[in-house]
C-alpha cells in the first residue's frame, strides 16, 4: 500500500489533532477521510464506542470490536480505513485517552489476536 506523507505546523498539528479528537478518530484517519472527502465513517472510535454502550451493559461478557459490526460492515472495513489492527489501535488509544470511564481494556483474547473489552 503506498504511503503518502506530508509537512505540518506545530500549530497545524494541534489542530489536526483537536479536530481528530472530536470525532473520535486519529490524525491519520482524520487526515485521510477529509483528505478524500469521506464525510462519515462507521469505523471510528467514536462510533464503535456508541455502538459497545448500546449492545453491552457492565453484566455482559466482554466483547471485541468486529461483535459491534455486521459481518458486511466488517468486510468492508478494510475498503474504508485500512486493517483492522489500526482501527483497533485507535479504539484502544480512544477509550483510554480521550473518552475513559465507559469502557476498559480486558484482555487480548484466547489467542491474543483481538483485544476485548468490558463496558462500565
């Protein structure tokens, strides 16, 4: 997959970076939809957060993101934003970082292959 790079202020990274945050997603994916003229994605953080609160209470085993996604949404992420590993990542670094208290990191799953999380 080629990889596109390019210069930022430090004011500009700020910004970005404010921007990204308020819709739940990193610089990179933020930079890439806008870039692209992605209005809204289903795969933000954000977005999986949303969806985590309604399926899931604090009573429920813990879940892992593609439980939050039809098998065709899940498909079609790697069309939408790349791997899942990234949107993973961004999940993490969201529920940890920029919206904590409703949902916690587990475990990385029998396999250590998907991380899991338990609801609040």
């Amino acid at each position: 997959m080629p990889v596109v790079r390019f210069s930022v202020t430090d004011e500009e990274l700020k910004e970005l970076e404010r921007k990204a945050k308020e819709e739940g997603t990193t610089v990179k994916l933020y930079s890439k939809n806008k870039s692209l003229g992605v209005e809204s994605s289903i795969f933000t953080p954000k977005e999986a957060l949303r969806r985590a609160l309604i399926k899931y209470t604090k009573d429920d085993e813990p879940f892992c993101l593609p439980s939050l996604y039809t098998d065709e949404e899940w498909l079609e992420m790697s069309k939408s934003i790349g791997t899942a590993g990234q949107f993973g990542k961004a999940f993490f670094v969201y529920v940890k970082d920029v919206d904590p208290g409703k949902v916690e990191y587990v475990d990385g799953g029998s396999r250590g292959k998907r991380a899991r999380y338990k609801v609040l």
